[in-house]
C-alpha cells in the first residue's frame, strides 16, 4: 500500500472511530430537534381562511389589503364572505374560518369564546350610520333633519341583514329610546340590495355599521336627497353601552370643496376587532398582527395616526402576538431575513439553547470513547500475547508452536492501523511480541 492509499486509509478510519463515538450523541440531538419540531410546529400552513363581509363593505376592502400583504411573505389569504360579525363570529366557532373581523357589541360572546378564541386587537371604529332620505323625514315629521333614535317612528327602516348582528345592536339602541318594534315598518335586507330600497324610495331610512371606507358609505355621504342622521345624545350612549364610543365627524371632511358634510356629526362607534381561533397557527398571528399596523395606523376619519391598533375595548382576551405586535417593535431578525427564515429561528432558538445545554456536558463522554476505541485495537491483542506467555511457562505448547503462533499474532499486529497519535501504543505491542519471542525456549530457528 502507498503512501497516500495508507494516509487516506487511516484518515478515513479515524473519521468512521469518531462518527461512531459521537454517532449516539448526534442522533440524539438530531431526534431531540425533530420531537421539538413537530411540537413546535414552526412552519405555518401557507393558507388561511379569513371571514370578512358583505360585498362593497369595508371589511372585504380591508380584507383585500390583508391579503395582498401576507402574500408579499408567501401565504395566501382565502377570503370568506359573510353577512357580517355574528356570521363570522359563528364561522369561527365552527372552525370554516380561521380569523374574522368582529364589532363590538353586535356579536353575542358566549362564556367558552374567552378559552376558544383570541384577540388580535381593535383596528378601527365603525360608526351607526344611518342614512335617510329627507322627504320621508319631512312628510313624517315635517323635518328634514334627524338627530335621535326616537325620530324613527313611523319610517321605513331597514335593520340589516340577522348574521351582520346590526339587528340586535339596534335592537337594544331602540329599546333605550323606548321605540318598539311596532312604531315602524322594519326590513332585514343586506347593504347592497337596502341601498338600492333607500335610492328607489321603497325605503325611508337604513342603517349600517360600517367603517367610512366602505364604498356604500362613501357613496350615501354624497347622494343628494340623502342625509346622515346625528346623535346628538352620542356621550350618554357611549356611557349607558361600554362597547360604544363617541365620534365625530368633523364638517367638510368627506369632500372639503363640497362642505360635506355641512356641519360637524356627532356619532356613536363600535370597535372592530380581528378575532382568531386558539389554535391558528401563531406566525400567522404574527403576520396579521404586524400587517395590521400598516392597515390601521394612519389617520382617519375618526382617529389620529398610531390610534390603531390598540388593546383597548377587547371583550376577548389579547394574543401575545398582538400585544408584542402593538406594543413592541418589529423583531430584528425579521428587518433583515426572510419571514420563514426569522419565524424559525425565533421559535426553534429557545429548544436550541436548551439542548446545546444538555448536549455540552454529554459530547464530554465522546474523547473517551473515541480513546477507548482506538486503544481497543491494540489491547486487544494483548490478550492473545498474554495467552500465548501463559502456555510457554506452564509448558502447554513447544517452542515452534510458540514460534509459530507469535509470528500469526505479529502478522495480525501489522495490519492494525491507528491514528498517529496512538501509534507509540501499537509499537509497544509489536516490542512486547519481540520480548516474548526471545524468551521462548531453544535456540532460534535459522
């Protein structure tokens, strides 16, 4: 064998004493890494249901935002229609959406949604908006301007659709301002087709409880015929219902050339929320949450810049993603990495951090099996030459039998190999076979 074969030879045989002393560690480590992989679940699936609402409502725009942002990090956001918040909040408990927009106060939160579902935060406020034409005020009251609840009698009133949960905020609302149900002519039809009742005058007023990007909204604020009715009681009502907050719609901000509207509007609000069912995926969470910011941050109607999203208002509790997406900033490994990149790294450094713990005192055992294996080879046939030294003092074997089996132990000793490291230990053993051959009996053979 040449120089480079035995080089490579020996190379290649500390490499495989070494891979197996340290082989146990490594699969333990390796088969550590993978049960917290598959506890951990640090990938999330790459889709996600989102209830949203009725069609040209604000909640399919904002869903519609939420979808192009995640899908800047891969994942496809599957947008659920529905009538509304009680339809979402049901879409959830039944687990065909895995988040949804909700309003305060519309809903009914059953005590087992406090273990089921979390909140991701408030994102925006949606005012009552009700919206009536001013002939039918003006033939009903002789007015055409409206500026409480009790001015409804005798009107045709479309409530909204059961699932948008309008109806039983209204509901309440009305029975504040001692209106019963008989004091007018109520529909229960969604947005699109009540507006189009409203414009054809088969309807005297509407009510939505909308934010102002939604395109109905837009579009009522400036349909000549149509006005906007104010609470002029809006404080009192933020103080008798807690899930409702007063609002103004300050003059000339939907169309300042116009003037419209031509007076400030003193209005309630209801908060909206992004709710989420417990088990949804927490990256996901994290996405959501932090697109979010981005969403909801700026200025508004009726909000200043950074007043949403806030963990005020939350009749859920708060997921630990949203808290740390509201109130802390963006992670650092995420402004520099690629989402799936930094997500895995976050939720894997803690497992890792414990099982280099475990791992550092245990990869202390390796040297000295690595030792002792290599040692193994050479020891071993010390046994043999002992056995063989053993025979010649009690006189069990003849010289040439003892000749003959050193020579087999000698020529079994010269194709050991070794590390350099350890080769004085194999030289040892090829002098000890030589004291023993001088001491077998009789003259040497020529």
């Amino acid at each position: 064998m040449g120089q480079m074969p035995r080089r490579l030879h020996n190379l290649l045989l500390s490499l495989r004493d070494l891979l197996l002393s340290a082989g146990p560690l490594a699969l333990l480590g390796v088969g550590l890494v993978a049960l917290a992989f598959h506890w951990l679940k640090p990938t999330p699936p790459h889709q996600v249901t989102l209830a949203t609402g009725p069609a040209q409502s604000a909640y399919e725009a904002f869903g519609k935002r939420y979808q192009e942002a995640l899908a800047a990090n891969g994942f496809e956001v599957v947008l659920l229609p529905s009538d509304g918040s009680s339809a979402n909040l049901q879409l959830l408990r039944e687990g065909r959406a895995d988040l949804a927009f909700v309003q305060g106060g519309t809903g009914e939160l059953r005590p087992e949604d406090g273990d089921d579902l979390v909140s991701l935060g408030s994102l925006f406020v949606e005012p009552i908006w009700i919206f009536y034409r001013s002939d039918a005020a003006r033939r009903v009251h002789g007015a055409a301007r409206l500026d409480g609840l009790h001015q409804l009698r005798g009107l045709r009133l479309n409530l909204g659709s059961p699932g948008s949960g309008v109806p039983t905020l209204m509901e309440r609302l009305l029975d504040a301002n001692r209106v019963p149900a008989d004091a007018l002519t109520l529909t229960r039809l969604g947005p699109t087709p009540a507006t189009v009742e409203l414009l054809d005058a088969r309807l005297d007023a509407l009510v939505f409880v909308s934010a102002p990007e939604s395109p109905l909204v837009q579009m009522l604020l400036q349909t000549p015929g149509i006005q906007l009715m104010g609470f002029a009681q809006n404080e009192a009502y933020a103080r008798r219902f807690p899930f409702l907050t007063p609002v103004t719609l300050p003059r000339g901000v939907v169309d300042l050339a116009a003037n419209v509207p031509q007076r400030d509007m003193r209005l309630v609000a209801s908060t909206t929320s992004l709710l989420a069912r417990d088990g949804t995926h927490p990256a996901l969470l994290q996405l959501f949450a932090q697109a979010a910011q981005g969403i909801h941050g700026g200025a508004g109607w009726f909000n200043r810049a950074r007043d949403f999203p806030n963990t005020r208002h939350a009749e859920l509790p708060i997921a630990k993603e949203g808290e740390r997406a509201i109130n802390e900033p963006t992670p650092l490994m995420q402004r520099y990495l690629p989402f799936w990149i930094a997500n895995l790294i976050e939720r894997m450094w803690l497992v890792l951090g414990i099982l280099l713990a475990v791992m550092l005192p245990l990869s202390r055992v390796v040297p000295p099996l690595y030792q002792l294996r290599v040692r193994s080879r050479v020891f071993r046939w010390y046994g043999h030459l002992r056995q063989i030294e053993d025979d010649m003092e009690a006189g069990r074997a003849t010289p040439d039998e003892l000749r003959e089996r050193l020579a087999r132990l000698e020529r079994r000793v010269e194709k050991v190999s070794v590390p350099l490291s350890y080769a004085d230990e194999l030289y040892a053993l090829r002098n000890h076979i030589q004291l023993v051959r001088r001491r077998v009996p009789g003259p040497a053979p020529t």
